[in-house]
C-alpha cells in the first residue's frame, strides 16, 4: 500500500509524508518538529531519509531535528553549505533511499532549488515540483503528480484592484496557467493523481484551481495540499 500524508503545505511550511508498504520518505521538513514527529506517530522506524528542495526555512525548518534524530537529509549544494551533514543529490544520477529511488531536476527560483522525481514500486513514479518560476520538463509514465500551483495572475490583479496585501513573492512561484501547461506536458494514460501544492494563501482560489486542472487533463483525482489530507497512491497500470 501507498499513500502520501500532508502535514502542511504553503508559505506557512511544507512537510510530507510518503508512504510505501513499510518504508517512509519525508519531502520537505518546513514544520516544527513535533509536528513532524506527531505526524509520524512519533515513529521514526520507518523513514528511510529525508528530501529537502531548498534552503529557505519553509522548507527546512527542521533539518538540524532530523539530522539529530538520525535521519539522512538529501537535497542541493547550497544547503550542503549551511548543513555540512546534508547529503547532495547529484544531477543526472538516481539515489537510492531505501526503496526510493530519488532523481533531482533544478528548478528556477530565488535561491538554488531542486524538484525531485521518486520512484517506488508501490506507487510508480512520483514528479514533485515546488517554488519554481516554470516548469519545461517533459517525464516519461508518470503516476502521481505534486506540483506548485501557488497564484491566479486573475486573483492577483482583483487583490491590486481591491488594495488587498500580497505576501507571497508570486514572481517565484508557479502561476494557475502556467502549472496547467505543465501538467498537461505531462500527461499520459497511467497518471492517477494531481496534488497541487504551495498555493498562496492570498492569491489563490482553491475550488477554481482544482476545476481549471480538471477540466484541461479529463482527470477528477485532483487535489488540493492541506494539513490531515491522506491520498492513495497504490500504482495501477491501465
């Protein structure tokens, strides 16, 4: 059995928990610790390691708890330099964390950033793709799709219009539009889930996002990242 657990996803922090039969692989660790822990009913048994995409702290929050606790933590160079026990993840290479084989893809942001693909036999192969300026990749017979959806360029202009305060630094992150493309550049006959990740808590509108998505790929498991959301991820081969 499969399933990914969301324990936070946003501006506020991002944690995730995938599970495969026995084996657990954490992606990102922007949350308080206990948190982590809680989410994990406070069982570290399990996890095999710990991916991270960048060095900013809603996403790395918790690296020097996990590192304590044992736990290998596999992200860029930049936050090897700030956390010397991090291990780098190497372009073009597939590493191995447990049954997890983890692949890195640079993505463009305001510090170096990496989106990964995970590939299990229990759930197939997994793209996760956050705080990117665009995606332009092209992966071959994927199954589960986490990607950032974090603005509306529509919402944005009605908060302008209406003087509403904008938080989020939305020239760094992945617009509705633009996630459709690459989510549709991505599309094959196996894909089961799409999990959009990382919205603004300002500049997004849940319910459209999840209807834009729908609409443009003919799938209905879309869904939005939010704490206490569970999502089977079983592999079916159609």
């Amino acid at each position: 059995m499969a399933q990914l657990k969301v324990l936070s996803s946003g501006s506020h922090g991002n944690a995730y928990i995938l599970e495969c039969g026995n084996e657990q692989l954490l992606i990102e660790l922007g949350i308080k610790w206990k948190d982590i822990l809680k989410g994990l009913d406070y069982d570290l048994t399990k996890v095999q390691g710990c991916i991270a995409s960048h060095k900013h702290q809603d996403h790395l929050k918790s690296i020097k708890n996990a590192l304590k606790s044992g736990l290998s933590v596999h992200s860029c160079s930049e936050v090897q330099s700030i956390h010397p026990k991090a291990k780098v993840l190497e372009m073009g290479k597939k590493t191995l964390i447990g049954g997890f084989r983890v692949q890195p893809i640079p993505l463009e942001h305001s510090v170096q950033c990496y989106g990964f693909i995970i590939e299990h036999k229990e759930c197939g192969k997994i793209l996760f793709a956050t705080d990117c300026k665009e995606f332009k990749y092209k992966v071959k017979n994927l199954h589960h799709v986490l990607i950032e959806c974090n603005y509306s360029e529509d919402v944005l202009i009605e908060n302008m219009c209406d003087n509403v305060e904008m938080r989020s630094h939305h020239e760094n992150h992945l617009e509705l539009n633009d996630c459709v493309a690459a989510i549709k550049a991505n599309y094959n006959a196996n894909l089961q889930n799409v999990v959009l990740i990382h919205l603004s808590n300002n500049n997004s509108n849940e319910a459209v996002f999840v209807d834009t998505v729908k609409s443009a790929i003919g799938l209905n498991n879309v869904y939005v990242a939010k704490e206490g959301l569970n999502i089977n991820l079983d592999k079916e081969e159609f």
